[in-house]
C-alpha cells in the first residue's frame, strides 16, 4: 500500500484543525502542521532550531527555504507511511519547493483538500468566538455560555481575542486570497484538488472528506 501524501488548503477558520484529527485518525497519517512544527523547532538544540530562534529575536521572517526544509525533515521523520500538511504550503514558491523537495525522494502529493468557505461565513464564525482567560471556548450564536460574558465553567469574564475581530480576520482573509488562492489553480490544474464545503456542518464535511481518502486509497492500491 502506497502512501497517502495531502495537503490541507482553506482560508482561517475553515475548519481545518478539527477535520484533521478524525482524519489523521483512520488513515494513520503524520499530522505536520506548520505553525506548531516551527514554534516546537525554534526551541530544538540544532543547527536550523538556532537559526530560525535567531530570525524570529530579531524579528525576521523565515524564508522559504527554511519551512521547507523544517517539512521535509518532519515528513522524513514521521510521513514515511502518508502525512496530512497544514499550514504549507501556502504560496506558489513553496508548493513549487515543496514538489522539488519530495521528487528527490521519489514521492509525490496524493492529494490536495480544500475547505471553501466564503468570507462573510468565515468572519461571523470566528468574530463569535469568547474565551476566558483560563481558554474555556464560546461562541455567541453556536455555543453561548449560560450568562453572557461570564464562563460556565468558572465565572471568568469571556473576551473576543485580538486574533477574532473582524478587521483581524478580514486581512488574514485577505493574505489568503493573495498568496494561497493561486495554489487552487495550480492543484487544480494538475488534477489534484478536492473541493469541500466548509459552510456545512463540521460533521458533513468530515464525512465527505473520509469518503474522498477512502476512494483515493483504493484507487492507489489498484
Ligand atoms: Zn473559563
């Protein structure tokens, strides 16, 4: 059986994270996502932990060549039987290291699953969300607290973070569709895109998603 080798493409608050884990799950695949992979390398006692802990103190961005090479030693490490990637690539430049990077070692993408939801869904999602300083989770529409702005939990005020205001959400939104959305195109154009719709339920959209592996999977084992 062949590797399953994807990539999780979609704008912030998707759904990506919560419809990776029941994925990971069933298909057994390393979960690289990008964000947690580069916080967790910049503390590691190595050559390329140091360098990025130094980039990001003086307030620099890590280039490309960098996260790519953080995923492709994370994909060695752990992707041998199929990984999920989230978090990149996210622009041309590093899908086009990215493909490089995998031809070298005789692998290739499986599959790309985007999650499409449009705008105004995305900014009432996130823009809903309350926490408390202790990060118990509300939402002011799916999943209010008892008393408004107060936690169930244990009576602490429940803020909007600055990372869920709107103007926050809509420039966010706004790198994705700059940066990210020409990788659409291109995974289309190479036949590998999978679309879903990320306005429907969390559950359906699990759903369709699991069907979609399951079928690339027999289609591989062919
Ligand atoms: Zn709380």
């Amino acid at each position: 059986m062949s590797a399953l080798n994807l990539i999780f493409i979609g704008p912030p608050g998707a759904g990506k994270g919560t419809q990776a884990e029941a994925l990971v799950d069933e298909f057994d695949l390393a979960y690289l996502a990008t964000g947690d992979m580069m916080r967790a390398k910049r503390k590691e006692d190595s050559d390329l932990g140091r360098k990025i802990a130094k980039i990001i103190a003086e307030g620099g961005l890590v280039d490309d060549e960098i996260v790519c090479a953080v995923v492709i030693e994370r994909i060695e490490a752990e992707g041998a039987d199929g990984f999920l990637l989230d978090g990149f690539p996210r622009t041309t430049g590093q899908a086009d290291k990215l493909q490089a990077a995998l031809q070298e070692r005789g692998r290739s993408l499986t599959a790309v699953l985007l999650i499409e939801a449009p705008d105004d869904v995305i900014i009432k999602r996130l823009a809903g969300r309350r926490v408390c300083e202790d990060g118990h989770v509300y939402h002011v529409e799916n999943n209010p607290p008892q008393q408004e702005g107060v936690c169930d939990v244990d009576g602490k005020p429940l803020i909007q973070r600055d990372d869920d205001k709107p103007e926050t959400i809509q420039k966010r939104l706004d790198t994705y569709h700059d940066q990210t959305e020409p990788l659409v195109q291109r995974y289309e154009d190479e036949g590998l895109l999978h679309r879903f719709d990320g306005t429907r339920s969390p559950d359906e959209v699990g759903d369709h998603i699991r069907r979609t592996v399951r079928t690339l999977r027999r289609e591989d084992d062919l």
